[in-house]
C-alpha cells in the first residue's frame, strides 16, 4: 500500500517580529505589554494553585515561584 501524506504549507513567522507589529513596531510597548500578559498569567496559575485540589490532578498541583 501506498500512503500518502499531505503537507501544508505554513508560513514561517518569527514570534518576535509578530509583537512588535502587534504594538505597532514600538520595543518599549512591546515589552510593557508582554510583561502585563506575564502578570495576567501569573494570577491565574495562582488562581489555578489555590483552587484545586490534589486529587483531582492525581497528585500534580501547580505551584507559583519558578521552583520545581
């Protein structure tokens, strides 16, 4: 049997030319802005961490400050 696979074509893009469009091509905004997302999630694993329960992650809880 043959197979075969179909490939898309996906444009490449670099994650750090997209922020700085993003912002409008300002660094200073696009650090700002990066930095308030990383607050936002920040909160949400702490949220996260503080809301569930060990059992129910079968022991896996989430912890907030970079340790592991």
């Amino acid at each position: 049997m043959s197979r075969t696979v179909a490939q898309t074509e996906e444009p490449e893009f670099d994650p750090v030319e997209v922020a700085l469009a993003f912002c409008g091509g300002d660094a200073c905004a696009t650090i700002a802005a990066l930095l308030d997302e990383l607050q936002f999630v920040r909160g949400q694993l702490a949220l996260t961490e503080a809301g569930m329960s060990v059992g129910f992650t079968r022991g896996w809880k989430p912890h907030f400050g970079g340790e592991q």
